[in-house]
C-alpha cells in the first residue's frame, strides 16, 4: 500500500485540475447524448447469458483442454486462434510482414511448448510425482489444487514466459492508476503492481506481448465521470468504447484478434456495465472482474473472476494478520454483520437478525462491537452476496482461518479453475438458509478441522504483498488470464 501511494502521491495534486479538464474533453462526445434516467430495476439486465451446461463443464474437473467459445474475425488473428482452437502444437506459417513475423512464431512456439508440458503434467494428476523446483515452497496438495502438478506447471510456465503488454495511452486519473484502499482496492493494486512492479512479466515490447493490458479503472470512471443518481452508465461505456477506439486505430493488435488477446480488470460493481462499451471486448477479450454474475454475461471460459479485498485505510486489519492460534476456542458458531443489500442478505436477515446467541447475524454492527474480533472468535463467516455477487467477507475469512460460508448465486468463484473451494468452504443453497444453523452444527469436528488447515494452506493465494510475492492474489490473478491467453483448462 506503501507503493500503491507512493507511485502516484505527487500526480494527485495534479488530478484535480486535470481531471476536470480531462473530463471535458471526453464528455465533449456524449454531452450531447440524452441522458435518459436509467431504471434501478433493470441496472443490471444483460442479454447476454451463458448455458448452465456451460458453466458445470468448467467448474467440473476434467483432464483434457477446453476451448474459448468466442468467436474471431480478422485473417492472421482468426488463422493464430484457430491454430489455438485446433490446439495443434506445430507452428502455423502466416502471411505477416517480415519483421514481426520471427518474433511471432518464437511466441506461438513457446506457447506450444507451454501447453505441451502441461499436459503431460497433468496426466500425473495427484502431484505424486511432481518434480518441486529447487527452493520452491509450493505445496503439491491434491486436496486443495485441482490438480496440483498442471497447476504448478502452468505457474512455472507463466513465470518463464508469459509477458504482458500495457498500454501507454490515457492520462491518470481513469487510466494509469486506481483505488489503493476500501472495497476496490484490488484495481489500483493490480495497475500499480502491473506498471511499476512486476518487471518479470512487463514487455516493453509490443511484438513480445501474450496479451495487452487496458489500464484504466472503472471505480475512477464512476468517481469522474458518473452523475449521482442518474443510473446512466454512459459515460463509462463512452470511456471505454474511446479507449478501445484509440488503441484499435494506432496498432495491429487489438484487430487481429478482436481484442481475444487483449484484457481489462475492473473490481467496481459496473465493470461489466463498463464493458459493454466495446461489443468486441465484451464479447471476445478478458474480462477480469469482481462482479462475476454468470447470468449477467460473465463467461468463464474466457473472463477471469477477481476477489474483492476491503482494505480500510489501505490496510489490512492487524486482526487478520495473525488470526489466533489453529486451537484458540471460537465461540460463535457463525457470524454476519452488513447492510440489508440484495434478496440474499434480505433473507439471510429476515430469518437470522439478533435471533441466535450462536449464529450471530446483525444488519449494521452495533458500534461498540468490532467486526473482525468477531471474524477470529466465529467457527464459520457467512459471505452472502449483496447488491452484486462478490462480498469482500470471502478473502477477509480466509484471512481470519474463519471457514467461508458461500451463499450466493451464479458466482463463480475465484481461481476456480485451479483451487477446490469446496476444501476449504462450505457452499450452502440460498434456499436452506433457514437452515442455516442445522447446517453448519452438522459438520463433523473432524471435517471442520481440516476446512480449517486447507483454509491456512489457500491463505497465501488471497494475500496482497508488495512487492507482490509469487503465488499471492497478484500471481494469481495474472496465472487466470495466462490459462485464458493458453486457451486451457487444468483438470
Ligand atoms: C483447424 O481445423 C479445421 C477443421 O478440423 C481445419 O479446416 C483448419 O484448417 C484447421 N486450422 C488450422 C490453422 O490448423
Ligand atoms: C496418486 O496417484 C498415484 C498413482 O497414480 C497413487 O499411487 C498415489 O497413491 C496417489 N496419491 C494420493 C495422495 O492420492
Ligand atoms: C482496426 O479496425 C478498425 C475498424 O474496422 C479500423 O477503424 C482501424 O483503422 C483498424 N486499425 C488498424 C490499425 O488498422
Ligand atoms: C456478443 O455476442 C452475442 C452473441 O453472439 C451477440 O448477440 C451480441 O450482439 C454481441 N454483443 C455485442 C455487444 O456485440
Ligand atoms: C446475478 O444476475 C441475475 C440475472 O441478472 C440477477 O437476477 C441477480 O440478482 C444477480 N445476482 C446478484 C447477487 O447481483
């Protein structure tokens, strides 16, 4: 957080002035546009919607590769992502200009390669044999992993190769810089590790990129951009249709693929709203978003779902950094404290509120009590969705070794495609929520004990470090699209 401030503390005396100008300009091309009012009820219809047969494809493990259901136009782009499709590993030759054309198959032959020993670390599925790098700390737990040997493989890959391309256009602060503390910090985290950190996977060089990397923030968009009370979004879909314009104009890149190869990160509840701003983008990039509502198009084949980390002051709570010992009694069964957002919390309240001197659920938390003495004296957390379907409840549980209770509905979980959630989480259906009690008296002691070490053991992957350490949430998030770039899924 140090950094994230840091980086940026002597462009914010600018941002004021600047912004105001900046927005000027920008709005200039859609003041015009009627502003109509924008319904609440129907803020978040999307048409677009992915099968549920889809989804349990992807959430159920499976050995072999699956393939992006997108769609790609363009001759060279649509030739490179059929050769992705067909998931042939020779090299394809293209009709490409001279000079780009050596660095380009360099790059498609190192994917290959990638996938091809991926692959063939995840015929040994367990981790049993899985060859650990010397030094390396990571844990080959076929319990939490998916499959520990792919997952570690496709890491080390990434590592070796994989290179991301930022984009220079845009001024801060919509672009270039993000939230550093509170619900969306995730996005200037990512952006300040992205640009100023992370050198590994940072190419200066578009030619060498895997992917290209849109950096702006929706939640600044919101905070510039966006009138209050006027449920229009335009704006920001105005922002990113003119960014997307202007990087689509200047260089090949973006038309050869359709954008497929190219990705955006946003943690605000409108991110996706955002997106719509580019049919392309919406349609065919990599969405990296904390609202990942797969009713409201979010498609986890290609989109990345991001966690929501709530840092007050930019910080996390000293609570959570050193949760009790594994031991230590937790007196309450399970707890919940925030607004009544949403149908879920609605009904989680409706049935919970300050009923169970166990079971302790408040609608705001009575003053004098603290929110994450609770979270390190309570056996479960119950992470209902609100008014989208992240809750930042979920990393600050695993923070506190308090076993996540998810309650929610069409989210897909992070990193899915890698951790089995299930080892260290309890999912309970919206509709056993009066239940709810029964539920979690039932788990078995010795089932409860090792939710709670898988949960120790998942911790490092939600951690936010900076600089970023490897396998935390940043490594994390970048191996998701990394998976999504190879155009693989791990079993
Ligand atoms: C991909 O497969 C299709 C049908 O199997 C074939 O027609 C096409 O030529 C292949 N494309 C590449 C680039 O290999
Ligand atoms: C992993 O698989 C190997 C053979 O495929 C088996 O011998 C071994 O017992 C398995 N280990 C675990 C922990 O399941
Ligand atoms: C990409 O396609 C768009 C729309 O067809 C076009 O306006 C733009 O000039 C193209 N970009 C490049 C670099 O050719
Ligand atoms: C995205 O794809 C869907 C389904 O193919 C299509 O109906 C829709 O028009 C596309 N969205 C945009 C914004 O182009
Ligand atoms: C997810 O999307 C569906 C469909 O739009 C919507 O009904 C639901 O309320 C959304 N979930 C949340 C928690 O926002």
């Amino acid at each position: 957080m140090e950094n994230c401030r840091r980086y940026f503390t002597p462009a914010i005396s600018l941002f004021c002035a600047f912004s105001i100008v900046f927005v000027l300009i920008l709005s200039g091309g859609f003041l015009s546009s009627s502003f109509k009012s924008f319904p609440i009820a129907s803020k978040f219809k999307f048409e677009v919607s992915v099968p549920t047969a889809a989804l349990q494809r992807t959430v159920s493990p499976i050995s072999d590769h699956q393939f992006r259901a997108v769609r790609f136009t363009g001759s060279s782009g649509g030739l490179e992502m059929d050769r992705l499709r067909n998931s042939t590993d020779v090299t394809v030759i293209q009709k490409q200009p001279r000079k780009s054309f050596s660095k380009k198959q360099e790059l498609n032959q190192g994917l290959a390669r990638a996938r091809a020993s991926i692959r063939k670390a995840a015929l040994n599925g367990n981790g049993s044999s899985i060859i650990i790098q010397n030094g390396d700390d990571f844990v080959p737990d076929p319990v939490i992993y998916r499959n520990p040997s792919a997952f570690y493989q496709s890491y080390v890959e990434m590592e070796r190769r994989f290179k991301v391309y930022v984009y220079r256009e845009g001024e801060v602060p919509m672009t270039h810089y993000g939230p550093c503390k509170d619900l969306y910090t995730i996005e200037g985290r990512f952006i300040s590790e992205i640009e100023h950190g992370a050198k590994r996977f940072k190419t200066s060089d578009p030619d060498q990129a895997h992917v290209y990397y849109l950096p702006f923030s929706v939640t600044w968009m919101v905070k510039y951009l966006y009138k209050p009370q006027s449920y229009n979004l335009t704006p920001l879909k105005q922002f990113v249709a003119d960014y997307v314009r202007v990087v689509s104009s200047k260089y090949p890149f973006w038309n050869r693929t359709s954008g497929a190869d190219h990705f955006m990160l946003a943690c605000h509840d409108w991110g996706p709203h955002a997106s719509r701003g580019n049919s392309q983008l919406y349609n065919a990039s990599i969405r990296v978003l904390c609202n990942a509502n797969c009713s409201e198009g979010f498609n986890p084949q290609k989109d990345v779902t991001l966690p929501e980390i709530r840092l007050y002051a930019g910080v996390v709570s000293p609570k959570l950094l050193s949760p009790p010992p594994f031991n230590a009694p937790r007196p309450y069964l399970g707890f919940f404290a925030g607004g009544l957002h949403g149908q879920i919390r609605q009904f989680l309240l409706q049935h919970w509120k300050e009923r169970d001197n166990d079971l302790k659920v408040f609608e705001y938390l009575p003053k004098d009590l603290d929110y994450f003495s609770f979270m390190i004296q309570s056996r479960f957390c119950l992470c209902p969705s609100g008014y989208e379907v992240a809750s930042p409840r979920i990393v600050e549980s695993i923070y506190a070794e308090c076993v996540p209770v998810i309650l929610s509905e069409n989210y897909v979980l992070p990193f899915s495609d890698v951790l089995r959630w299930e080892a260290f989480s309890i999912e309970v259906k919206v509709s056993d929520i009066p239940r709810l009690k029964e539920v979690l008296m039932a788990v078995p002691e010795e089932k409860y004990k090792r939710l709670k070490e898988n949960l120790k053991a998942a911790r490092r992957h939600f951690e936010l470090n900076q600089p970023a350490k490897r396998f935390d949430v940043f490594h994390m998030i970048l191996h998701s699209i990394w998976l999504r770039r190879l155009n693989m899924r791990l079993g």
